[in-house]
C-alpha cells in the first residue's frame, strides 16, 4: 500500500501520513485510517486545535491525499490562525499571493498576511514581501520597503534562498537610494551654505548701512557744528565791524571838535 507523508511539526512532533487516495490523520503513535479528507470535518477536539487546522490547510494546499483547493486550504489556515498559530499567516500570505483553485489573487490580503507573519520574525514572509515591493505586482514599487525586508531576512536568516535577480534588482534600488540620499544631503549642505553666505552678506549689508547711517550722523554734526562756527564768525564780525565804526565816527568827532577848537582860538 502507497503513503505519502507530510512535514512533521517542529514543535509538537505531530505527524500525518496520508493513504492513496484516503487520509489517515494521527497524533503521536495513535492512528485513524479509513476517512477521507474532503469528508473530514474538523471539531476541534484534539489538544492542539491550531496545530490540526494548519495541516489539512497544508492538505488542502498542496494537494496530498485529496485535490488542490486554496479555498479549503484558507478556511483552515485562518481557523489556525485565529486559533494562536502565527504560522498560518506565512500560509495564508503565499495563497493569496498565488491565487487559483478557488482563491482569487489577492496582493493587498497578501501583503497583510505577510506583514503579520514578518512581525513575528519570519524570514521567508520577508523574503516574499520584499520580492512584492520590489517587482510592483498590482500594487506601487517602493524600494524602500523591499530593501527594508530584504535585508532584515538576510539578518535573521543568512542562508534565506533568494532569486538572483529579484537580489540584483533590491541591490540596484539600494544604490538608487544611497544616490538619492546623497543628493539630499549634498543639496541640503548646498542649501546651508546658501543660507550662510545669504546671512553674511545680510550681515554686510547692516553693517555698511550701520556705517552710512553713522556717516550721515556725523555729517550732520559737522554740518551743524560748521554753521554754529559760521554764525559766531559772522556774528564776531558784525561785532568787529560796529567797533571799527564806532571807531570812525569817534574819531572824526573827535577831529571836528579839534577843528573848531581851532578856528575859535584863530579868531580871538
């Protein structure tokens, strides 16, 4: 008889082997055969419900033991996922990615179940974000992002395997955003330096009007001091002036007083 078997849980050690064409579910040692898969109705019964949920989603997903559907396969990833297990929202995020048998394509669902599944430390949900960020699939290209992601799964994860060109593109956006980042801090010193000279050369210019205006002053006082000067040197001269005449008109007094002196003595 043919089985097939699906991944075991790294942290419960849970197992499920699946017969051709049938489905045999355990936990541990203890097996149930004989049911089918498209049949089986979860109860959620078991001790790890959420545990139970991932692995038909798993079944359901990839198609072991029953047809692909991506509809069923959401179902019980999100009956996981609401049940505690943050390793469905990786699941849920590459379904919604891919789209098809039943599920329609979703990028923006996609990017949702990613970011929950990234913030819990997922290495590949960073991968694949990144991958969405920088190829711009139905949604906007954001190099910021996609370098964000692509180098905080190469951090938590050096051996993460990655697309060669999606890697040469992030790395070709890095570069982009290392020269557009430079640029900036060139322009803003280029601006700094403006504003600089801007304020030196509006220092200059109140200085030497500081220096016209204290001209200006100055020329006043001269000019006022210069009048001052004037009108006490025209005043001293009119002063000069009345003295001389005064002089004058003292002397000829004086004169005509001797003359007539003169002629009255002549005639006695």
């Amino acid at each position: 008889m043919n089985y097939l078997v699906a991944p075991t849980c790294a942290k419960f050690h849970l197992v499920i082997i699946f017969q051709q064409d049938k489905v045999s579910m355990f936990f541990s040692s203890k097996i149930c055969t004989g049911c089918s898969l498209d049949e089986f109705d979860v109860k959620l019964t078991n001790k790890y419900p959420n545990i139970e949920t991932l692995i038909v989603g798993n079944c359901y997903q990839n198609g072991n033991g029953c047809k692909k559907n991506y509809s069923k396969a959401k179902k019980y990833y999100q009956l996981a996922l609401d049940n505690g297990n943050i390793s469905a929202a990786y699941d849920l995020g590459c379904l919604y990615t891919i789209g098809g048998f039943g599920l329609k394509k979703d990028i923006n669902l996609a990017i949702k179940y990613l970011e929950k599944s990234a913030n819990a430390a997922n290495p590949e949900a960073m991968y694949n974000l990144a991958v969405l960020y920088i190829t711009g699939e139905e949604i906007q290209i954001d190099s910021y992002k996609a370098n964000k992601f692509f180098q905080k799964a190469k951090e938590l994860k050096p051996e993460i395997k990655v697309d060669s060109f999606i890697e040469r593109l992030i790395e070709g956006s890095q570069k982009n955003i290392n020269n557009q980042n430079q640029n900036q801090n060139q322009n803003q010193n280029q601006n700094q330096i403006q504003n600089q000279i801007q304020n030196i050369s509006l220092k200059k210019d109140h200085k030497n009007q500081q220096k016209i205006y204290q001209e200006k002053i100055y020329q006043e006082i001269n000019l006022e001091k210069n009048q001052k000067e004037k009108n006490q040197e025209e005043k001293n001269q009119e002063e000069k002036n009345s003295n001389t005449k005064y002089y004058v008109i003292g002397a000829i007094t004086v004169i005509v007083i001797g003359i007539m002196v003169y002629k009255m003595k002549k005639r006695k």
